[in-house]
C-alpha cells in the first residue's frame, strides 16, 4: 500500500494578492502552470473576473482589477523525521 501522490495527479500552489488586502489567497488547484496563466492572462486582458477552482472543488473568485500578482508553483513535498532539513 503506497501513500505517494502520483505524478500525474500533481496540484499547482497558486497565491493570488488582492490589492487594498493584507493578506493573499493560497490554495492548490488542479490545473497545471500553464492552465492557470492562460486564465489569468484572459481575466486581464476581458477584464473579467478570475475564476478558478481548488482542489476541494470550492471556486475562488477574484475580480481582475483587484489582482496585485499571481504566483503558480508546485506544493513541497512534506518531510517528516528529525533528518528532514
């Protein structure tokens, strides 16, 4: 019985800053890298509301003119044991 994620089923970390708010929103969604910079790129260029979803099927919404930054990258595998640096 393995306990690994499988490669293929690999969430992308995303971090959106919302301007006027002092904290970000952090969440892992399904979509890869390159999914999720195509929507960000049409949410700005329609100036539309960014749309995505987390991996518990909740949706997060954000309106495009209050998008500060996104970050995309790939959770970290979580170490466990007193050798874990």
């Amino acid at each position: 019985m393995s306990t690994k994620k499988s490669e293929g089923s690999q969430a992308a970390l995303v971090r959106i800053a919302v301007a006027d708010i002092s904290s970000e929103l952090a969440f892992e969604c399904e979509l890869s890298p390159a999914d999720i910079k195509k929507a960000v790129a049409q949410a700005l260029a329609d100036n539309s509301p960014l749309t995505l979803t987390d991996i518990r099927g909740h949706e997060i919404v954000v309106p495009a003119a209050r998008i500060g930054y996104v970050e995309i990258g790939q959770p970290t595998e979580r170490r466990v044991g007193f050798g874990a640096l």
